[in-house]
C-alpha cells in the first residue's frame, strides 16, 4: 500500500523510535541474561521509555515482545526464562513498535562476547545482503532486484538464503502487501513507486536454506543445525532512491538516502 505523505512521517517517526530500541540494547551486556529478561527490558523501554507500543504483543497470539533467535535459530524464537545468553552466542532480536497507529519493524544480530570468526563472518555477510536489498531499492525498480541481489552476495560467499520467510509491506498493519522474497530474477516482480514502504530482512545460513519447526509452532530452526543470521530494516521507496526509516546511529548509509 503507497502512503500518503502525512503517512509516510508518522512511520518516520515510529522508525526513529525503534531505533532507539535498539541503541539502548547496544548498551546492554547481554551474556547473562534470560531471553525473557532481554524481553521485559525492551517491554518497558517502549512502553514506558516511548510512550509506544510493541506491536508484537498480541499479534497471532504471541505474547510477547520481540523475536529472540540464538544460534541455529533462523526466526521466531521465544523468550523462555530457561535460555540463558552466553558468550560466544549470536543473537537476532526482532523488534516492532506502534506510534501513532503506524508500525515499525526491525531486527538486529547481535555477537556476544567472544565470537568465532566464521560466526562473525556469518554476521557480516548477512548484513552485508540485507543492504545489497536495500541498495536495489528504488522507484521504477522491480520488487525482484531486492531478492536477487540479496541471494547473490550471500550465495557468493557459500551461505544460503531462508526461502520460506521474507520482508514484507507496513504501515496500519504490521504484514501489508507485497511480500518481500529474499531470492529472485533481476527485472521481475512489480515495479516499485514512491511512497511504499516495506522490510527487507534476509536470513542467511551457514548450511543448507532447508529449516524445520519446532513444536512450540514459532521457533524456526535450521534443518542441519548450522547458524543463521538475520538483518532487517524498515524502508521507504522515496524520489532518488530508498530511504531507510529505522536506520541506527551506529550505521552509515548515506549512499542509500535520497537526495
């Protein structure tokens, strides 16, 4: 759905708080902690911190307030009091947040402690195709640039990319038309126009693309039980380009903001 331009600076200003979300967690020790701690500690940051609303809470019955994935765990991991984070893990908190009846919708991996460096270099390339997506981004492009250039890079580096979950539109909802594909064919899909705003959140894997879930009927795993990394940003299809309306303090992409 294309948003209005009124529309479009409310969902600025609900990115720029759940970016701030994540700011307050960088500075966060997060080794120690339950995932249901990490859980409660954003609860209150966005409800009381924000004045805001944690648009996960609810949603599809899920009770809680943010997706934790450690490890093998490719997406809608719970929070659980019994998981511990330890040093050496990695970590995907996926986050969305409610302001003024529009939604934002991101998600970071986090490396805790002591990491190995082909975990890290999982990390990195995962976040690496998630800008290549957003880099494709732009009016006249083709919803399937995203998804190609996504699989591409992670492909050129021996990882494989999550096919059954993928970015998707927001605004009043939080999954809107279109959906987003991690993979595709260069030039095809609708073209893209000013005023769309969706994710784009490729979830790598070290191994095999195959995932299984587990009987909590969330927690999505891979099937080999090698890592998965996970980037999403929330973005806009703007004059000149994309621009990214979850964007963090801690990140520099001018070459992606519009002119």
């Amino acid at each position: 759905m294309v948003k209005t331009p009124d529309e479009l600076e409310l969902m600025r200003t609900s990115g720029r708080l759940l970016a701030s979300v994540f700011e307050m967690l960088d500075a966060q020790s997060l080794a120690g902690l339950s995932t249901l701690q990490v859980n409660d500690l954003v609860d209150r940051f966005i409800t009381h911190d924000l004045a805001a609303r944690p648009a996960s809470k609810g949603q599809y019955g899920f009770e809680y307030v943010l997706n934790c994935s450690i490890n093998q765990v490719v997406c809608h991991g719970v929070p659980d009091a019994a998981v511990i984070i330890r040093d050496g893990d990695i970590i995907n908190l996926d986050i969305t947040l409610e302001k003024n009846g529009f939604i934002a919708d991101s998600s970071k991996t986090y490396m805790v402690g002591p990491v190995a460096p082909a975990t890290r270099r999982l990390v990195r390339v995962a976040q690496e195709a998630m800008w290549k997506g957003i880099g494709a981004v732009r009016p006249g492009a083709h919803l399937g640039d995203i998804g190609a250039a996504i699989e591409r890079h992670a492909k050129s580096h021996g990882y494989s990319v999550v096919r059954e979950y993928c970015g998707h539109g927001i605004g009043r909802e939080m999954h809107e038309a279109p959906q987003v594909l991690n993979f595709g064919r260069p030039g095809s899909g609708p073209r893209l126009v000013e005023g769309m705003v969706f994710t784009v959140e490729p979830m790598v894997n070290q191994g095999t693309r195959r995932v299984a879930t587990e009987a909590d009927g969330w927690t999505v795993v891979t099937q080999d039980g090698k890592l998965s990394a996970q980037f999403e940003h929330t973005v806009a299809v703007v004059r000149g380009g994309v621009e990214v309306l979850t964007l963090r303090r801690d990140e520099a992409a001018p070459r992606l903001r519009a002119a």
